[in-house]
C-alpha cells in the first residue's frame, strides 16, 4: 500500500515542485527580461516555454504531444503560473514532510513541550502526541497519495487544454504529421524492402544455388558412381527442405499464415492465448477487414504483448478489437508501470523501438496509433485503421 502511494505521490510532487520552480523563476526573470532583452527575443522565449510546459503535461497525463507552432496570445496564459504554483507547492510539501514531520514530533515533543505542533495544534502531553500524530501521518499519506496526484493530475488537464493548438495550427500540424509518416512509411517499406532482399540473398537463395549444384554433380555422377549420386541427391533433397522451410519463413514475416487459416479473430486469439500473462480478449463484428489492415493489426497486438511482457511489470492485459463503422478499432491496456514512450532508438531498458516500428506500420495505411501511459499505469495503446475499400 505505501509503494503505491509513493509511486503515485512521488511524480505528482515532482511535477507540481518543478510548476513552482518555472513559475517563480518566471515571475523574477520576465520583468528582467523586459528592460534587458528585445521584446521578439522576449516573446519567443514565451512561447517556447509554452511548448515546454504542454509537452511536460502531456508527458504526466500519459497524451499524445503536440507539434507545430504555438501563438504569443496563448503563451500569455503562463503569466498566472507564479499565482497557482504556490498553493500547489504547499499541498506538494504537505504530502512529502507530513508524516516525517509527526513521527518527528511525535518522539521530540518532550524537549520543547508547547512549541512543537502536530495537525497545526501545539502539543504539551503525550494523549495529544500519541492523537494527533498518527491522525497527521494519515492526513499526509492521504495528501500524498490521492490529493497531490489529483491536484497534478488537474493543473497538467488545464495547461494542455488551454495551450492547445487552434484550428488553423492543428491543421499545420496536420500536414507535417502527414509529411512526417509519409517520409517514414516510405522509408518503412524501402528497410523491409531491403530486409526481405537480405534474407531471399543470403538465405534461400544460396541454399538454391547449392541445390543446382548438387543436383548437377549428381546427374554427371549418376553412370559412374550411383551410389555417391544418391547421396548427393538425398542432401539436395535436404537443402530444398531447408530453402523452403527459409522461405516460409520470410512469407511469414510478410502476411503470418495463422491470417489466411483462421482469419484476424482467430490469429489475434492465439497470440492473447500464447501471452505468459492473463489476457482478457473481448472481439465484435469485424466483418471485412483488407489483408493490410488485418496485418497490421495483427503486428500490432503480437508487437504489443511482446512489450508488456518484456517490460510493463504488469499482471492483467485487455485486449478489444471491433469494428466502429468503416474502421478497425484496436485498443489493448495493461496495469503496468507505465511510462512508455515512442523513439527512434531504444532506451536503456530497451523499450520504444518497437513501439516506433508499430506507429510506422500503422501511418502507411493512414491509420491513427495513440499511446496513453502515465507514470504508474496503465497503459493503453488505441490504434484505428480504415477498412473501406
């Protein structure tokens, strides 16, 4: 119960501690900068902090970050950062000191009887001590657990709404995200392009080659030494074996079998019922799905377990797949640590490399993937993909 009181307490204190610290150093410096520094220079600096202050709200609430660009008038909300961010650090210092300071006064009472106060009272017996000390450890612990993060939770919400984008930025943003997932489906298809080429050359394609040869020393062989063409062509007969087992291999990585034996219901059961961790499958009418839409939903469940597995410490996963009108709903959720993240490369643990591949496989078919994962958990990744032919 307490470490998931101080997994929840701790980030939210955290942030609200470093809302104070930008707020005052706001508060001192923008007049500074006013008599010091060009007022453009002024400006962009505002809205730079703008940017800084959604992206670290939606980093806390677990949201997709925002790009593109930020308007002055918006970034002049921030001047009433100073004004919120001292309540919300009292309630922070509450949460963290509460219960170190009662236990504290609770045992020193007695050098200073009268002076040292529990829950705001001066204590001078020990009925008082042994009351209101315990009743201020859970005040805290309470603080600490659920007021701070919803406080947190509540000042993150507000700075990424009212910093949001207007129409006219979204529809930037828009377009960039757009070029950004053409460029990467592009680039995407052109690696898997390169790694099928890989495999086909430096797999099958020599076992082929050596297949060929076999099969011709076999045939030159075959009058004067029959028993040793035998041999060669049993292990001819072997390397096709191989070749084709390679081929598969390759096919499977390009549209998995399991799709065209038993459909996207039936492959995404076996992958929920293949999980080392209990997976709650809840499947609707999907009706007809392409055979991209139903790879790339397939990778994605497949790229996700693997995730949770590997990294998510968690101990239940939900897995919902159905059909909303002309798209394919995907959405699987798991009660992890949270915190994960899409990036190019993979962090020291080893996580958001596969997420980033799972987010180009989803873009270059025009569908939509959104990470939702909070410090703490859970986490949710929804993807959408459109059906209509």
């Amino acid at each position: 119960m307490v470490t998931k009181i101080l997994s929840r307490g701790g980030p939210a204190c955290g942030y609200l501690a470093v809302r104070f610290l930008i707020g005052m150093g706001l508060l001192v410096s923008l007049p500074l900068a006013l008599l010091v520094v060009w007022l453009p220079d002024v400006r962009r600096g505002l809205v730079r902090l703008a940017r800084f202050e959604r992206s670290q709200a939606a980093r806390y609430l677990g949201l997709p970050e925002a790009v593109g660009t930020w308007s002055f008038k918006r970034s002049l909300t921030l001047l009433g950062l100073p004004f919120v961010a001292v309540p919300e650090l009292f309630v922070a210092v509450v949460a963290v000191v509460g219960a170190p300071a009662a236990l504290a006064s609770m045992a020193l009472w007695k050098v200073d009887p009268g002076n040292v106060s529990l829950m705001g009272l001066g204590v001078d017996n020990w009925l008082e001590a042994l009351t209101l000390g315990p009743l201020q450890v859970l005040v805290s612990l309470a603080v600490l657990g659920w007021g701070a993060p919803a406080l947190a939770r509540r000042h993150a919400r507000v700075v990424y709404d009212v910093l949001a984008p207007n129409e006219a930025e979204q529809l930037s943003q828009r377009v960039e995200e757009l070029t950004r997932s053409r460029a990467g489906a592009v680039d995407s298809h052109g690696a898997e392009l390169r790694r099928i080429e890989r495999d086909l050359h430096d797999g099958t394609q020599a076992q082929l080659v050596s297949l060929a040869m076999r099969i011709g020393i076999a045939k030159q062989m075959m009058a004067e030494d029959p028993d040793r063409a035998a041999k060669l062509l049993d292990d001819a007969r072997d390397g096709a074996e191989q070749a084709m087992n390679e081929l598969r291999g390759v096919l499977r990585t390009m549209y998995p079998p399991i799709l065209s034996d038993r459909g996207l219901a039936g492959a995404v059961s076996a992958l929920c019922a293949r999980c080392p961790l209990p997976v709650e499958l809840r499947l609707g009418e999907l009706g007809h799905v392409p055979a991209a839409v139903e790879a790339a939903a397939y990778f994605v469940v497949a790229e996700s377990l693997t995730n949770i597995t590997k990294h998510s410490a968690a101990g239940h996963v939900d897995v919902l797949m159905e059909r909303r009108g002309p798209e394919l709903y995907l959405a699987i959720t798991d009660d992890g640590i949270g915190g994960a993240r899409v990036s190019a490369q993979s962090d020291q643990l080893g996580r958001g490399s596969g997420l980033h591949g799972m987010l180009h496989r989803v873009e270059a078919i025009d569908g939509r993937l959104e990470l939702r994962s909070p410090i703490g958990g859970p986490t949710t990744v929804e993807v959408v993909l459109p059906c209509a032919s």
